[in-house]
C-alpha cells in the first residue's frame, strides 16, 4: 500500500475515535467536527511529511490536537460578571464523581494525555510524539494526573 491509501485507510477507519478526542478537548459538538474535519484536510495535504506510514497514528493525533489548541484559542474570552451578580441557572449535569468528569477537572496537560492513553490506547511514545512533549514529562503527568484521579475518586466515594 502506498503512503496515501495507509492514511485514508486510517482516517476513515478511525472517524469516531477522533472526534470522541476532540470532543472530549472542546465540549461542543460543532467546533469538535470542525476540528476533526481541520485536522483530516491538514493530514491529506501534509501527507508528504510523514516519513513513516507506521507512526501515521501518533502523527494523525498531533495534528488533531493542534487543531484543537487552534479551535480554543479561537473562541472568545469571557468576562467574569461582578461578585454578587447572580443569574438564575441550573447545573446541566447531576452531582456525583464519574470518572469521566473527574478527568475534565484535572489540568489540559494531564487531562490530554490520560485520554490519549487511556480513551485512544495510544502508547507513551506515541503520545510523546502527538504532544511534542519528552517522553519523560509524559510519564510524569501520566503519573501525577492517575494519582489526582485516585484522590478524587476516593473522596468522591466518602461523600
């Protein structure tokens, strides 16, 4: 197979894990396909760059994390309404510690890659790569996010 026909083989086959990634990253459903439609168009013209048709899963993935960072910076900061300024709401999601929201709470540089190796089953040095980031600090933050995660969860249970 060439190059070409491993990657769409690839896109194709894996639609659903992707956007399930950057849904998880954007909590919107729109700017999540977007995404996930930036990073394919991307792909397929910058199929020259990549070197090894083996790797085309961690380097697919650092191409829709960044179009995810991308959709973030894109949206429009908020401005915090003054203490004491209070609109009538209701909270969308019931009380409780699932796990799912546990790992929302935790920082985007834990949260990212304890999804990419746990929801995407990406190895270490996959992730390594999607990121950018050493190998090391991976496993740190792997590491520190799986110990707040244990944490959370315990307290979650004792309430």
């Amino acid at each position: 197979m060439t190059k070409e026909e491993i990657l769409i083989q690839y896109l194709v086959e894996n639609q659903a894990r992707f956007y399930r990634l950057a849904y998880s990253v954007l909590k919107d459903r729109d700017e999540a396909l977007d995404a996930v439609q930036t990073a394919v168009c991307h792909a397929l013209e910058r199929q020259s760059s990549l070197r090894n048709p083996e790797a085309v899963r961690s380097w697919f993935y650092r191409i829709l994390l960044n179009a995810c960072t991308d959709a973030l910076r894109q949206r429009p900061r908020t401005v915090p309404f003054p203490e004491g300024f209070d609109l009538p709401h209701e909270d969308p999601e019931p009380a409780g510690g699932s796990l799912a929201r546990q790992v929302d709470a935790l920082p985007p540089k834990m949260g990212i890659i304890i999804k990419l190796r746990f929801y995407e089953e990406l190895s270490l040095k996959e992730i390594s790569q999607a990121t950018g980031q050493n190998l090391n600090t991976v496993k740190s933050r792997l590491y520190a996010g799986l110990k707040k995660l244990r944490i959370a969860m315990e307290g979650a249970e004792i309430s």
